[in-house]
C-alpha cells in the first residue's frame, strides 16, 4: 500500500462512524449501511480526489447517492407489491447496558426505533433531505447536488418530511436512562412472575406495540389491556431476558440456547409508563446482526 493509499484509509476510517450513522438513519438497515458505507471505500479508492478540500462531505455525498439508489429500488419493490408498504421494523442496534460510554457514542446509533418508522413512511427524496439537514446540519445546496434539484426545492422537500415527522412523531423517552431501566425492570420481573396486573400497570393506557414475527408479519396492537395480553405471552421467555440498551434507549434481549430469540426496545415516558414497544421476534434476523455477549 503506498503512502497515498495508507493515508486515504486512514482519513476513510476517521468519517466511518458518522457515514455509517447517516447511512443507518437513511436506510433503516444495519446490512445495507454497511454496504452503502464500503461502496463509498470502494468508490474513494478508484477516484482522485487531491483537488477535494473537504473529504468527510465528499464521502457523504457518496453514500447519500448510495443509499438513495436503495430507497428508490425498496420503493419500487413495495409498489410492485400487493401491499403499499411491506411490513417491517428497522433493524435495532443492541448494546449491554454496560458498556462504555465513549464506545457508544461512536460506535452506537442512538436515534429511536420508533422515529426510525416514521422516517420509512418518507418519499426517498424527502427522507433524504430531512436525514441531511435536520439531523446532519449539511447545508441545502449541498443536499440540492445529491437529489438533483434546486435549493429552493431540496428546502421544500425538507419541510414537507418535517411536517410529516412531526405530525406523526413517536412519543419521547423519559432521557434518564436509570428511571427507565426501574420501568423496564418492573415489566420483566411482572413477566417472570406470571403477575399480569403488575405487568400492565407499567403500560401507559394509550401504549402501542409493533411485533415483527417475520416473513413480512407486521402486528400493530394498541392499548394497555390488548398490548398486556400480547407482553404476558412474553413470560416463556422472561427467564432468559436480560437488561439491554437498544438505540439508546432501555429494552430486553434473549437468547434461547445460546440463540437470539428476541429483543424489546422500549419507550419510556416521563410518567413513568412505557408508551411503546417495539417487538423482534425474528430468529433469523437477529441472527444475522452483530449482537454481544449478555451472560
């Protein structure tokens, strides 16, 4: 490797946790942002760049291209299907609770689940321009390049994704992240012990849940009683659920014969209810993430 190469790696590696980061809130897809992130490696070393003055936003600029090329194609598919949007959850990012705290905020996307949904409900184009400049700071005639369209437009395509965003946004979770562990605690200990009054008198009485089973099983269940019943199914389980951090936020992760069998995110509310939950009960899936060792 000459000294060109070698520096180029590493100035590569320096803007790998924030391409990633954009990547994951573009795509939802812990695989497909880690492909769209090589693709702009793969890109970077074939291409000159000694006349670019700022290197993190040219391989910003690649990957958004990238990874609106894989919001336009998912598009397409679920267009092409019987249904107008496939059934499916973003993948989750799952941490010990325990782990370092610099690590994680490299290392760990932190943005919700529950916003990630709302995001996949976005056009691409609006998706891309809200992800850029809302939670990225990256000016509109810079995001203008990537979607091929003036600045003027590009602001309209933020705005429009923000007044979807905000009318549709996810409850926000109580930030202290030790009250919400006493909530999620409390829910496993209601689900180890049978106790089904417990378990739902630490739901919010408007609480939403959202199941992925797999092969494009999507169940959305929606208040305390009916959210309750599905949880307490949970109880088989609960003896091998251990404490997690799952985007940020304080969830539930088990294994089965050293198999993932599931993982909960949790939102928590300042009312010390949980407000909603988000389900992964494909074994396949998990399977295929990079998940740690919680014994």
């Amino acid at each position: 490797m000459t000294d060109q190469q070698e520096f180029l790696a590493q100035r590569f590696e320096e803007n790998r946790g924030h391409l990633r980061a954009v990547a994951y809130r573009m795509l939802g897809s812990l695989s497909e942002a880690e492909d769209a992130v090589q693709e702009a490696w793969f890109r970077l070393a074939r291409t000159d760049v000694s006349e670019v003055a700022n290197l993190g936003g040219w391989l910003t600029t690649v990957v958004s291209r990238v990874c609106l090329d894989l919001l336009r194609s998912r598009t397409s598919r679920r267009e092409d299907s019987l249904d107008a949007r496939e059934a499916w959850l973003p993948d989750p990012v799952v941490e010990r609770p325990d782990a370092d705290p610099e690590r994680s905020a490299v290392e760990v996307d932190s943005i919700g689940l529950a916003m990630l949904v709302v995001l996949d409900t976005l056009p691409p184009a609006e998706r891309l321009a809200f992800v850029l400049h809302d939670m990225f700071a990256m000016p509109f005639d810079e995001i203008a390049v990537i979607v091929d369209k003036t600045p003027a437009a590009t602001r309209q395509l933020a705005s429009r994704a923000r007044k979807k965003v905000q009318a549709d946004a996810p409850p926000k979770p109580d930030p202290d992240l030790g009250r919400q562990r006493k909530v999620v605690e409390a829910f496993l200990a209601a689900a180890r012990g049978g106790d089904f009054e417990a378990l739902v008198n630490v739901l919010d009485p408007s609480v939403s849940m959202r199941v992925d089973s797999g092969a494009g099983v999507l169940r959305l269940i929606r208040g305390a009683a009916d959210v309750g019943a599905q949880a307490f199914m949970f109880r088989k389980m609960a003896p091998m659920g251990r404490i997690a951090v799952i985007n940020g936020q304080m969830g539930i992760f088990a294994r089965l014969d050293g198999k993932p069998v599931t993982a909960m995110a949790f939102t928590v509310g300042e009312n010390g209810k949980v407000l909603d939950i988000q389900v992964f009960g494909d074994m396949e899936r998990l399977a295929a993430l990079d998940l740690p060792d919680f014994d």
